[in-house]
C-alpha cells in the first residue's frame, strides 16, 4: 500500500508510477517522437550541450537507427529534455 499522494500523468492526467511525471504510454510516444522533433527545433533555440550533440548526429546522420547501440539511450535523452520543454512546471531537465 503506498502512503504517498497519487501522481497524475502531466500529459493525459492518468495515473503515474514511482513519482515520474508522465505515465509510460505518453513517455513511450514522446520517445517515438523524439528524433524528428529533435530535428525540427529551430536552430538557433538554446539547446543544452548534450542536446545539440544528439541533433547534430541526426542531422549528419551519424546515429543510424538500426545498429547503433547508443541508440535506445539517445532516445530517452531525448525524450527527457522534450518533456522538460514541453512540461516544465513538471519536469527539470538534468543534461
């Protein structure tokens, strides 16, 4: 039984697990979508470092989806600062 207070999904307000601000199918969409909204940001929006990396890779097409092995965690990276972007009363990108 949990004692703390229930968490609700900033995205589709559904119930969210272990204190995380969007539940796991919005999380998993915004991963889906990760790479080509990383690739449609304006260039000249402030980006933190480890961001501009990612997309300078796609751009170059250096992360080949397929075979990198960094792929899945690029992704979540990803995915991590678009939701501080998109939510950020709700989440705090760490970089």
């Amino acid at each position: 039984m949990s004692l703390g207070k229930s968490v609700l999904c900033c995205k589709c307000s559904g119930h969210v697990e272990g204190g995380h601000a969007m539940c796991d199918t919005c999380f998993a969409d915004l991963r889906d979508q990760a790479f080509e909204r990383l690739i449609q940001l304006d260039a000249l929006s402030e980006l933190p470092v480890s961001i501009k990396e990612i997309r300078e890779r796609l751009q170059a097409g250096i992360v080949v989806l397929d075979m990198d092995p960094e792929v899945e965690a690029l992704r979540t990276k990803a995915a991590k600062y678009l939701l501080a972007r998109d939510f950020p009363r709700h989440y705090k990108f760490k970089g």
